[in-house]
C-alpha cells in the first residue's frame, strides 16, 4: 500500500530516501506505466520517489559535442528540442512515435528505458545513438551503454528501489553523419511498433566509416545488426552496400510471432525494408541532402 509521496530537491536527497527505506521506495518520472503497475499488483511500492523536480534532472544540454538528457525530461520535450532535431534526429522522431500527445507530455525518455519493454521507440533510437546511461547509486556512479540495461522481456538490471538514472548521454552528429528512425505500427494513433529500427552512420567521403542499426521488437531488448554494421565499412554508400546490409541485419533478429504485431515470418520479411528505409535516410543527412 502506497504511504507517500515524496519530491526532493536533490539527487543526494532522493538516494538517501531510498536508502533509508530499504527496498520499500521506488523512483517515479513520468509514471505512465508504474502507475498501472501498481495497482495491477506488478510492482509493489511503500513510497514513491518525484524526481521531477530536481533542476539538473529537467535539461537537455551539450557540452563538448556530447548531448545530454536528464532523467525527468519528457518526450515532447525532446521530440521539439531543435539541439535533438538537428544533432539527434532519429530521437526526435522516435519521441514523437510515443504514444499519445498526453504520454509524451509526461512520460520520460529515461522512463522508457528503464522500462524495459524490447520495443521502446526513444530506446531504440538511443541504441543506435550510441547511448549510455550515468547510474547512481549511494555506493556511487557507474556507466552502462543503454542495450546492457535489459535483462530480460520488461525487466531492467536497474533497481528503482537504490538506484537513479540521472541521464543518457551520447555524442551529437558531426558533419559527415546521419540518423534516422523507422517505424511499422498498425495504425498511426497509441499504436505499439511492430518494428523499428535505429541507425546512425559515419561517412568518409561517399564511403561508410562506420554504421550502428538497432532493430526491435527482435530480442528481449534493443538488438544491434551488428553483422551488417561490420559489412558496411568500407564500403561506397549507395544502393548495392544498403541492401546487403539490410538483409544482413535479419540474422540476429529473433521476432516472436505475435496476435498484436504480427507473425514473426511477416516480420522478418519486412524488417530488411525498415532498415534500407533508416540507412538511405542517414545516408542522405550525412551528405547534406535532407536535415
């Protein structure tokens, strides 16, 4: 039974509250999910913990080509962001994908990870980002890159009840590269994704540096197409290296036949379009084609 409520000003504070609690706190953001959980019986909280209103928790910054999004930041925040839109912009059209206008009006990006449902559209995007999460506990801070927050369909190696993500952070696109997000859902309205797919690549010239796809809802959580990333480099970037990449990514992807999204055979034959899709689109940022 839920006894109270409580909003600290600090992050010092909220920790120490949760440590004096001894598993009976738990963080709270947005809530759009925990505040199902709960009377569901999912989760059990004694007292929740606002970090809403913890200054440094409310910004999106960057500093030293390194973007920056606090803990209580929400998805319309970043999907209007203009730092998010033009250094991130696979994040800001996956904050937009979320849900409905009153979600993404309250609900946290950082939420949506910690969340841990495989197909998060913002973590997702993050993945392909290249995102990491600072973690902070009262025995300090750790780093840990956003598809090692998953362990397992809906659960996070996170424990709300000790620990506080305070931020994910990830480098803004240079010059020379590009992102995008690919969406597949039923319909356009409080629709979960049937897929989506993450990417950010790195030109040389007309050539790949490099490329990050994360693919989803393929796996217990974000899945990187790691050996399409590695085919991909070198390579001139047009149509020819694209499609190779695209169906190299569906060897790891492991979709789950599903009555909501899908056979996992339709998936599979559809994921390869989703990830040329994200690839030509960042293609076409990195060269200057589109924003």
């Amino acid at each position: 039974m839920l006894q109270d409520y409580i909003i600290p000003e600090s992050v010092a504070e909220a920790l120490s509250f949760l440590k004096s609690k001894n598993g009976q706190a738990r963080i709270i953001a947005g809530g759009t999910d925990l505040m199902l959980d709960i009377p569901e019986g999912k989760i059990k909280a004694g007292f929740l913990v606002d970090i809403c209103r913890i200054p440094e928790l409310t910004k999106i910054t960057m500093e030293d080509g390194i973007i920056r999004i606090g803990a209580a930041v929400t998805h319309n925040q970043v999907a209007k962001s203009a730092l998010i839109r033009e250094k991130a912009s696979a994040l800001a059209k996956a904050a937009r994908s979320v849900g409905s206008l009153q979600i993404r009006n309250s609900g946290t990006v950082v939420g949506n990870v910690v969340n841990a449902q495989p197909a998060a559209d913002t973590a997702v995007a993050l993945v392909a980002l290249g995102a990491v999460a600072e973690i902070v506990s009262p025995e300090g801070k750790k780093i840990m890159p956003v598809e090692e927050m998953y362990a397992g369909v809906g659960k996070s190696v996170l424990d709300s009840t000790s620990q506080l993500v305070t931020c994910v952070r990830f480098p803004a696109c240079l010059k020379n590269q590009g992102s995008s997000f690919e969406r597949l859902e039923q319909r356009k309205a409080l629709a979960l994704p049937m897929l989506n797919v993450g990417v950010m690549i790195s030109l040389d010239k007309d050539k790949f540096q490099w490329a990050r796809i994360s693919m989803a809802p393929v796996g217990p959580g974000p899945v990187r197409a790691t050996e399409a990333e590695a085919l991909l480099a070198g390579l001139t970037a047009d149509a020819e290296a694209i499609d190779k990449a695209a169906g190299a990514a569906v060897a790891q992807a492991n979709p789950r036949s599903s009555a909501i999204r899908g056979s996992r055979e339709y998936r599979r034959e559809v994921l390869p379009v989703l990830v040329r899709r994200a690839l030509e689109a960042a293609v076409a940022q990195a060269k200057g084609v589109i924003k």
